[in-house]
C-alpha cells in the first residue's frame, strides 16, 4: 500500500557537488591568500631588513653591535645598546605611568559613569588616539618640557633623590628633555590604547558575575575587586602590552623630547636619552658609507625583534593568566 | 561518618528558626516600565516558598527585590515595603550591602569565580564581611558549607582547583555553599536548575529539601512539578494586558496544585497556557 505513492526523499539530494561547492572554494581562496599575503609581507620586511644589514656585520659582530654603547659613525663604530637602553626604558614608563590612570578611567566609564557620560568621555579619550603624534611632540616641546624641568623634575628630586638605589633615578641636573619626559609623552600617547581596550574587556565581564558578588554583600569597590577585574585581568594586561608595543615603536614625539644625545648608561632619567626609532629618523639621511647604512638598518631589525619578543612574552603572559579560566568557556 | 551526623544534628538543634519575610505593596520598575505591581505576600521562616508563573511575569524581578539587587540595575527602582521579622529592608536608614549578607541569592547561570580556586569561592562572602578568621576555622567553614551544598565528597580532594573546572550541577551547588558559608536568614533561589540536567536538578531539588531546615527560601521556577515537589507555599504571578506582574494567588502549595481559587491559576497549572 505504501509503495503505491511515489517516494520523494533522494532525487531532491543534487548530485552535482562541483556547483555547490564551487562558491566555498573561492571564498575559502579568497580569504587564505589575504592571510597569506601577510605573513609574506612580514617574511619580505625581516629578509629585507637581514640582507640590506649584511655589511655592519661583516664590519664588526652582532655582540659589538648589540652590547655597546659606542655610535660613532666617524670612527665607524656601531654599538647600539644606549638606544635600546633608552627605547626600552621610556617604553617602560610610558607603560606604568598610563595603565593605572587608563584602567582606573575605564573602571569609570563602565561601573560609575552615568549613562549619558560614558560616551563623551570614552569619545574624548579616543579622540586623543587621533592626534597626529607630531603634534604631541610640539606640545611636549613647548609644555611638558617646561613643567617637568621647571616643576616636576625639582620636586622629584627634592623627595627622592635622598633615597639610596632610587635616588639614582633623580640624578643630575633637571633639563626637561630627556627620558623621563620621553616616558611621560609616551604615557600620554599610549592612554588612549589602553584605555579603550580595558574599557571593552570590563563592559565583557558578564552580570552574573556582579551578581554574584553583590549578592555576597559587597560594596561596589569590593564587587569590582572581587569579580570584575579578576575576570578582566587577561585582556586588561593585553591591553597594556598592545599599548607597550606602540610606545617601542612610537619615533616623532619623542625624538622632539628625548634629548638625542646619550651614548652612555647612567641610569638616572634625567639623563637625555635616544631611542632606536630616534636614531633611524634623525640619522637615516646623514648615512654617508655603506657601513653606516646597513648600521642604521640594523637598528631596525633590532627594534623589530624587540617588538616580536615583547609581543611573544605577552601571549606567554596572558596564556599563563588565561589558563584557569579557559576551563569555563569549556563548561559554559 | 558519625562524626559527620553529630555536627549535622548539633547544626539542627542549636539553631533557632531562620527570619521569614513579610512583603508588602511591592512594586518595581525599569525607568517608567512597571514590572511588577503592588505585591503583597509572605515568604515563611523556614519554609520553601515558590514563585511560579509564565515568563515575563516578573517573578525574576520580584525576587531580585527581596535582597534588593534589583536597583542595581541602571533605571531600576523599587516602591513599597519588604520586612525581615521587624525590619523594613527598604527603610532609608538600612544599607543595601548589610541587607545583602543576610538575604543570600542562588542565580539562574551558575557564577562561580572562575579566576579563584573551589575554596576561595567558598569563602568569598566571608572575606568580605571583614571577619577576621584563621586558617582552621576557614577550613572548618569550607567544609561544613561545602557538606552542606552536598559537594563536599565531590571536590574535597581539589579544593584548590578553579570553581569553573567543575559541572554545571557543580557548579551550582558550589555558588549554594558559597551563599550558605556567611550563614544567611534566607535563601533566594532564582530557577536554580534552569541549566541544569535532571540528575543535577534532582541533587539541587534535595539540597533544597535539607535547607530548609535551616533557612527561609524563596525559589523562582518555571517547572510547576518543580514547586509541587519541593515548596510549602506557592505564589502564582501573571502579567496580563497591562504588562506588570501581579500577584494572582498565594496559599500552600497542596491547595494551590488541587483546589486553586482563581480560575487564571488552575488554566495555568493545568497546562493551559504559559
């Protein structure tokens, strides 16, 4: 009796694979050659970089070119270690200077802040992220140098130079253009990054985990503590990496603010400094040798190797703070 | 093991009655939307009392109301009157936080603390009433909530593993005894085992049984067999045209499945809608 009515089911299935599949396949080429396209690009930069900066270590070796501070172009010596010194050094500051300010705002923004003034604020400080850096360096020329060497440097030195170990920081006489004020330019530059960042991990930390806290009788300082930033703190350290990577590389503002002019260590930050990216703007032109060239391209892949290990070390870091909680995204 | 039974029965015995609650005209909003009108119920000391109704009918929102977590939420607020005994939670003079610590809450998503381990989770309440504990009396709360959660035999060998390591059923009883380790009067459970398999609600559904012995809870369920099961009393909440909740019915629960009075709460437990 069944059988009687025609059966439908298989003769719908479309036998023809290559017109259904065609369209993913394209679409799938489509997207691996873009990603492709960068890793190749990355490969061309670092092989241009190895093969244009042959000659300075054919001239001397990479532990004389790395380790020492002499950068002499007269003399055709190369040491480059007082430019990583000094990028690094006002990276760092940048960096510890504008992550609290810039997590505390965005604890603002998203726990505190009325509604109506989460997006002028949140749009103002992005708005600082737009400001051509040039622009910074010229209101660190004319602004920042003065306050610091005038006000803020004196007073740093007045209270801690007495110090022992830090003291050493506040050595010299103040002069407003060097690392510290480099640093502190930095801080200021890279607020935004940081901030915005922070701001978009907070809002993600889901209510239930307020709940929770809340529900356990926390004020809203300790439910903030207690629940929001333990579950934020991956992406908020992120955050500060992604703004430490901008600060290496940063070369305008803090060339105008550095001083770039040491070829010694002292380790005090009022000492002017120079950094890697300085170097190559300020001395790119002025290369009169093949040696001096290559030098100068060096101090780019250096500065570029330094940028991928900061950036290795933090997925290790948010790897190794992320790793209890990948579990819940497991159960979840 | 007997060890375990006589701490049991000391808990029962040298425990007098947990507070009940006394709601009164109670109302909530969100900005200018009323989501529950006017309720007026009691929730009884050391009885489970379920709130039960179609979705949208504000029981969620009633419940949040009672530990005042509600107004948390940006626009919220809340008129009316909700007593603990004698006391008036939503008197101007009464701090929410205080209120808090001792009208504990059990959420629909279990939320553990994913980034602390079992036994932090376990005494989060505690750090943060400020009590002043060593690490023996921590360890002897931790494991007396975590028995009393029934999760003790469980996770007493992974104490320092993270609380989002474990099920779902897990999980949830895992926030029970975080809610029970700073000793509350009463228990708010908002559908508790609305993630959960029936086996882990069946285990929740006990818990619930044996608390009670102890605590005041109120339990938000959208399963009626759920609240025939397990509640003493049960309120029957409805949102009709007029889009805030309200409270239709409220009586113990054996009269409420058998011989409800309002024809809207027998169409309703008879599967008629919702």
């Amino acid at each position: 009796m069944q059988q009687s009515a025609p059966v439908r089911g298989s003769s719908r299935i479309r036998l023809d694979v290559d017109a259904a599949g065609r369209g993913d396949r394209i679409f799938e080429g489509a997207t691996k050659a873009g990603a492709i396209a960068i890793l190749a690009l990355l490969a061309i930069i670092i092989l241009l970089l190895l093969f244009e900066s042959r000659n300075i270590f054919g001239h001397q070796g990479i532990g004389q070119f790395l380790f020492t501070t002499t950068w002499d172009p007269v003399f055709r010596e190369f040491g480059v270690f007082a430019f990583i010194y000094g990028t690094v050094i006002s990276s760092v500051i940048g960096l510890l200077l504008a992550t609290p300010v810039a997590v505390g705002a965005a604890i603002y923004i998203v726990e505190y802040a009325p509604r109506w003034l989460r997006s002028p604020v949140s749009f103002t400080v992005e708005l600082l992220a737009a400001i051509p850096s040039i622009i910074y360096g010229l209101w660190a020329v004319f602004i920042l140098g003065p306050v610091m060497r005038f006000h803020i440097e004196p007073f740093l030195q007045t209270w801690f130079g007495p110090i022992p170990i830090v003291g050493n920081l506040f050595e010299g006489t103040p002069i407003g253009r060097d690392i510290l004020t480099a640093g502190v330019i930095l801080a200021i530059m890279i607020l935004p990054t940081i901030m915005a960042i922070s701001r978009e991990v907070i809002m993600q930390v889901p209510d239930t985990q307020r709940d929770g806290m809340h529900a356990l009788g926390a004020t809203k300082w300790e439910m903030i503590q207690g629940a929001v930033i333990p579950y934020a703190r991956a992406g908020i350290a992120g955050a500060a990496i992604l703004g430490l990577a901008r600060a290496l590389g940063e070369t305008m503002a803090v060339t105008m603010v550095i001083g770039n002019a040491s070829t010694s260590i002292t380790g005090s930050l009022f000492e002017p400094g120079y950094t890697m990216a300085s170097a190559i703007a300020n001395q790119f032109r002025e290369a009169d040798s093949q040696v001096y060239l290559s030098a100068i391209i060096a101090i780019a892949l250096v500065l570029l190797v330094i940028a991928m290990i900061v950036n290795i070390l933090a997925r290790i870091l948010i790897y190794s703070l992320v790793g209890k909680q990948s579990n819940s995204s497991r159960i979840g | 093991m007997s060890q375990e039974t006589i701490e049991q029965t000391q808990t029962i015995q040298d425990d007098s009655l947990a507070a009940g609650m006394e709601v009164r005209n109670l109302s909530a909003y969100y900005g200018d939307f009323q989501a529950v009108k006017d309720i007026t119920m009691p929730i009884e000391r050391g009885k489970v009392t379920a709130l039960i109704g179609p979705s949208g009918c504000g029981k969620s929102t009633f419940i949040r109301c009672l530990n005042r977590l509600h107004e948390l939420t940006r626009g919220a607020r809340v008129s009316g009157q909700a007593f603990l005994e004698d006391q008036d939670i939503y008197a101007s003079n009464v701090d929410p936080v205080q209120v808090r610590r001792v009208i504990g809450m059990v959420f629909q998503k279990p939320n553990p603390f994913p980034m602390m381990s079992i036994y932090d989770n376990v005494i989060a309440g505690i750090k943060l009433n400020n009590a002043r504990k060593s690490r023996g009396e921590l360890d002897q709360i931790v494991e007396h909530s975590l028995r009393g959660a029934a999760l003790w035999d469980e996770v007493k060998d992974k104490l320092d593993h993270s609380g989002a390591s474990l099920s779902g059923g897990q999980q949830q009883r895992l926030c029970i005894a975080r809610t029970i380790a700073v000793e509350p009067e009463v228990i708010l459970m908002d559908e508790p085992c609305s993630a959960l398999d029936p086996i882990a609600t069946f285990k929740i559904e006990e818990l619930i049984a044996e608390l009670k012995e102890r605590y005041t809870i109120a339990l938000v369920t959208h399963n009626m067999q759920q609240a025939a099961r397990v509640s003493d009393f049960t309120a029957f909440l409805l949102s009709g045209e007029e889009r805030y909740g309200r409270l239709v019915e409220y009586g113990p629960t054996q009269q409420i499945f058998t011989n409800p009075q309002d024809e809207q709460t027998e169409a309703y437990i008879t599967g008629k809608f919702g």
